[in-house]
C-alpha cells in the first residue's frame, strides 16, 4: 500500500518540507504541505480555536484536518491509503516561552492513529538547531507511522507505546527520549469510527470495554456479541449472537468525560440510588457538526473512566444522538444534565421542525427509553421539576424523571486548562 500524505506543521519544525521535498520522487507520496502559522491561520485551519497550541491533543486534531484535505484532495484514492501528518511545536523564540520547549506530532489514516511527543530540555540552543531536531522528530513520526500502516499486524483497539528508535541530531542532549503511542485498527473499527469505504453509513455499534478489555459489541438490533480482540472477527461468527433480554433496563450515562471528575461521581452515585442498576458510561466516536474523535483519543478516556470507576463498564458507540443511542440500547434509561434534554425538546436541534422533533420523540418513547434528568447546581440555583415540565414538550416530559439529588457543575474545560498549568499537581 502506497501511503500519500498531507502535512501541516506550526511553531517549528517545518524544515522536513524541504528536506521531503529535496528528495528524488516526493511527489508520489506527498500531496500538500501547508504551515498555518499564527493563530488566526490555525484556527481557520482547524474550525476551531484549540485550548492550547501546543499539545498532544492539538497535534493530533491538526493530522486529522490534513486527513481531511487528503480526502478531499484525492477522493478517488483509497481512503486507507492516505494520512495526515499535523505537528506542533514550541521552539527557542526571541521572547520569553510559556512552559517548556517541546514538540507534539502526529499522523491519522483510516486504519490508525499515532501520537508522539519531544521534551527539548533546558539547554541552550539556537532557533536552527531546534528547529532541525523537531523536523528530524516529524520524519521519525512519520517513518514509524508509514511501516505500522503497511503491516497492520499488531492487535487491534490497543494502545502501544514505545520509545522512538530513529536518532534525531542532538538527541542526547534532550531531556527524555521522543516517544510515540498508537492504536491501529481492522477494517471493521475503522467503518466504526468513520463509515464504509464506499461512503455509505457505518452499522450503528457500540463496544463495552470492562477493565480495558473489549468484551463485547452491541448492534441497532438488540443483539449484543461477544468479543475478544477484534470486532470484525466477531461479526463474522452469527453463533456469537445472543439476544438481549427484553426486561433488561439498562442505566447509561452519555457523555464525553474529558476528564472524568467529581461531578461525575456524585451522578453515578444519586443515579444508582435512584434507579436500583448499575450505571454505565457511553462516549460517542462520532458527533453531529465534527470530526470523529480518533481511537488513540477513545480509548484514552476508557483508561481514564477505569482508573476513577473501577469496575464499571464503559461503551463507546458510533451514535452521536439519542435516537441511535436507544435503537443501540433499547429500554435503556440515559442519565442527562438539564441542558442537554432541553437541546433534545428544542426544534433547532430537529432541522428546526416541530414535526420531526415530535417524530423523535415519539420513537423513543416506541424503543422504551426514559431520561433521568440532574438539574445541575449552578450559580447555586438548580431547574426545578415544573420547570422542565413547562419548558419541554408533553411528550418528551412524560419521559422524564428529575432527580432530586443536586449535583455541582463542575467544568470539564476549566479541569484540563489546570491540568496544563500544573502537569504534576
């Protein structure tokens, strides 16, 4: 498999641009590379303006944007063999830096996602000399990235992680080695996470992992299958099938739990008394208006609702609204914040039609699903009961039940920016 690949590189490092494109034949595997290079250029870049600059995570939506172009650049090609590489970096500057000078990279396709980041230490160094490790870094980055894709031997829905092998110039001096982290994945999980080939819809899935193991798979059937380490391996064998049973309530908590905290856990708590079943978490691959989260990124949130609910189960599910979420589980009860079932009563959120949102409605209540609602405490003020009643349709109200546990609000936003300012804290 011939890889072809879009690059973006901001903040330093953009010397593998030219030194690619010094090399006889690049233009058999490069398509484009750009370099978005203040903030106005990278949020217009991205659709967004990212918390950070330079980060892991901001590394890694830069490669999915350049997979995007790729897509959009050679959409005949075949979409497992194309990549986007994005890297960002925070060099040696003629003013002082925020935090300390590092490199983050990465590279997604189709069938992967790979992760790496540089520590360039306290020793003093010119702007070129950086600027040569983090473009060496880019290439190891994506060298690493293009054999893993040609191989896909390893297991699948796992993070590895390793230390990078090729040197970069100066490498002895850094702080810690280049590291890189990576997830493949077979065909089935990437039509999970980003629809068929032929660009028709993904079946509507959710995997439950327990302990960081995928154990099993359930579809808009009602079916749930048993899995070991390869989805596709599952579906392949009908004799793993087994019905759910119709009097099963299951109690799912949706969200994105980036990171998880303590307002989490106060509505795991209350939702358990109420209910009388244990909760389980379900984070959507998929959104309504932006790209999919990357498997890397999945996954991460797994290990991180684990190591905080030990035990619990957590579903990751191609199925961005309530709607799929209840064909994926039906008779399920979701445990929601006010906020989002008033989204869910509103007709904007509907293709602004009354007639679709009843429609909606009136399908959920068809598939058994009900909604515990947590009028979350804030400014020290909580929705009351009669409120919501007054503020969603009848229909959708007669499918609720407000918790009369208050919880505090806490933001997922101000926790990650505290993570940044203080990483060992």
């Amino acid at each position: 498999m011939a890889l072809r690949f879009v690059v973006s590189i901001t903040g330093g490092g953009s010397a593998f641009i030219s030194d690619y494109l010094a090399l006889p034949g690049a233009s058999g595997s490069l398509i484009e590379a750009l370099v978005p290079y203040s903030r106005a250029a990278m949020d217009a870049f991205l659709g967004r303006t990212p918390e950070s600059y330079c980060s892991e995570t901001t590394a890694r939506l830069i490669a999915s944007a350049t997979y995007a172009r790729a897509q959009t650049l050679e959409p005949e090609n075949d979409p497992d063999a194309l990549l986007g590489i994005g890297a960002t970096a925070s060099i040696v500057a003629d003013r002082p830096k925020k935090g300390k000078r590092r490199a983050f990279c990465a590279a997604i396709s189709r069938r992967g996602v790979f992760s790496a980041s540089i520590w360039l230490g306290e020793r003093a160094r010119t702007r070129a000399e950086e600027e040569r490790i983090v473009a060496d870094f880019i290439l190891s980055t994506a060298l690493f990235a293009a054999r893993k894709l040609k191989s896909l031997s390893d297991a699948t829905w796992r993070v590895f992680s390793e230390t990078l092998l090729e040197p970069v110039k100066d490498a002895d001096s850094l702080e810690t080695p280049a590291s890189i982290s990576w997830v493949l994945l077979d065909s089935d999980g990437a039509d999970f996470l980003y629809g068929r080939k032929d660009g028709t819809p993904a079946v509507l899935r959710a995997l439950r992992w327990n302990d960081g193991i995928m154990d099993r798979a359930a579809t808009s059937g009602g079916e749930t299958l048993v899995v070991s380490d390869s989805l596709e391996g599952a579906l392949a064998n009908p004799k793993l099938c087994e019905r759910q049973s119709d009097s099963l309530r299951r109690a799912i908590f949706p969200g994105s739990f980036n990171p998880p905290h303590e307002g989490h856990a106060q509505i795991v708590a209350a939702a358990e008394r109420r209910l009388g079943a244990p909760l389980e978490f379900e984070i959507s691959a998929r959104n309504v208006d932006k790209p999919p989260l990357d498997a890397l990124e999945l996954l991460q949130r797994v290990k991180s609702l684990a190591e905080k609910f030990p035990g619990k189960s957590v579903w990751i599910s191609n199925a961005p609204r309530f709607l799929e979420k209840a064909e994926l589980a039906p008779r399920s009860t979701f445990v929601v914040g006010a906020d989002t079932i008033l989204r869910l009563g509103d007709p904007r959120y509907a293709g602004d039609s009354p007639e679709r949102r009843d429609a909606i409605v009136a399908r959920l209540a068809e598939l058994g699903a009900r909604f515990l609602v947590f009028p979350r405490m804030k400014d020290g003020r909580a929705a009351t009961s009669e409120e919501l009643a007054r503020l969603l349709p009848p229909a959708l109200a007669e499918l609720c039940e407000v918790a009369p546990d208050q919880v505090a609000e806490i933001s997922s936003t101000e926790l990650r920016a505290a993570a940044r300012r203080f990483p060992n804290a």
